[in-house]
C-alpha cells in the first residue's frame, strides 16, 4: 500500500515539474503519517493513534438498479 502511496505521489509531483529526491518508505511515513497520529493519539492520552471510520453501503443507485437490471444470462 505505501508503494502505491509513493508512487502516485510521484507522478502527481512530476505532473507538476517536481520530485523529492529522498523520498523513501520512512521520510514518507515521517511526512504523512506521524504527526497526524501524533495529534490523534494525543486526544485519546496515547502517544499515536489512527482513527478509522465505517462507510456503509451506498445505496444511492439501488432504486435505479430494481428497475433497470437484468440478468447476465440475457
């Protein structure tokens, strides 16, 4: 996952004429990760934290669906 995380990161930066030449896996866990946890984890009286959050299923398109689908076999 932090691969891929590097790697888009990259190509955004080259995107823009732009790249960070000691970007690893650790200057990038320091850059993303490790004050955010800090600041979370200070709310819970933890030195880090990562908070999580459930997103249910999208129902949005189930009415859409009910009337429009068929089956594969069709």
């Amino acid at each position: 996952m932090l691969d891929h995380m590097i790697k888009d990161l990259n190509d955004s930066l080259a995107d823009r004429k732009l790249r960070l030449p000691a970007l690893n896996v650790d200057e990038f866990i320091k850059a993303a990760f490790v004050a955010r946890d800090r600041a979370i984890g200070a709310k819970h009286r933890l030195e880090y934290a990562e908070e999580f959050h459930y997103i249910g299923p999208d129902q949005t398109l189930d009415e859409y669906i009910r009337r429009n689908a068929v089956p594969l076999n069709s």
